[in-house]
C-alpha cells in the first residue's frame, strides 16, 4: 500500500504586505492624477486636450474615484471573491473610458513634428482589448471564487 500525501498547490496571490504596498501607491496615483486633472494645473491647461476632453472627463473622473475607493478598501477586505469583483467593475468603467475616448478622441497633436494621432488611436484600440479580456479573466476569477466559497462552506 502506498502512502500518499495530499500536496497543496502553492497559492499565487503575493504577501499581504506586498499586496497593501502596492494599494497605497494606487491609491497615491489615483489621488495624484485626480487633483492634476481636476485641481492644479487642471486638463484645460494641458495643449494636447481640446474642449471636447469634458465629454470624456466625467467618465476619467469615474475611473481614478472608483479605482481609488477599491485600493483603499482593500487595505482593509482583501479576499479573493471582493476583489474579483471590484476589478471587475473596473475593467468595464476602463472599457467605457477607452471607447469613449475613441469616439470623441479630444487631442489635438497639429503642434507636433510626429503624427500621434495613429499612435494614441492605437493604444486606445489596445487598452480595449485589454479592458475586454480583464473582463473575461476578473469573471473567471469571481466564479472560481465563489465555487471555492462554496466547497469551503460545504
């Protein structure tokens, strides 16, 4: 008869001190961009955005509140289901903000030897996929979340 062990697989989620790092320099960021978009000097006085950057900016603004509100509330819940589920919400209000800003696209590069435009159109395409696919992988994440929830309860 053999004696066989049962191995657990290493879990992937890094330390909780490395995890909580990593939330105060997010949350440092999101505050940063918030009060350098919204404060001082504030987007009108960046060249490259035009006007129309106020029909994209509700939308921005959405994104760096609700990505900071989630970093700071990890510092204090930081289970696998909760934050699934908050990246989740954040992965589509990214989607939003990058498809919005492709169809109103409020930068002006005519001051510019390059032409950015194709560039920033680029990232823009790349940043919905990337959106999309975190989509898909955070809905993975909270379903496979929730059926460990479930056996653990079991």
């Amino acid at each position: 008869m053999s004696d066989v062990q049962t191995v657990k697989k290493p879990s992937r989620r890094s330390s909780a001190a490395g995890r909580r790092a990593g939330y105060v320099i997010a949350i440092i960021i999101n505050a940063v961009l918030l009060y350098l978009i919204n404060g001082r000097p504030g987007w009108e006085s960046w060249d490259v955005l035009t006007a129309d950057f106020v029909l994209v900016l509700w939308l921005v603004n959405l994104s760096l509140s609700l990505s900071f509100i989630a970093n700071v509330l990890y510092l204090v819940y930081d289970v696998p289901w909760f934050k699934a589920t908050c990246e989740l919400v954040l992965a589509v209000v990214s989607l939003a903000v990058a498809v919005r800003g492709y169809q109103v696209f409020p930068f002006d590069f005519s001051s510019f030897a390059y032409g950015w435009t194709v560039l920033v159109r680029l990232i823009l395409v790349v940043a919905m996929i990337g959106s999309s696919i975190a989509i898909i992988v955070q809905l993975v994440k909270l379903v496979r979340a929730a059926v460990g929830a479930g056996e653990a309860a079991s």
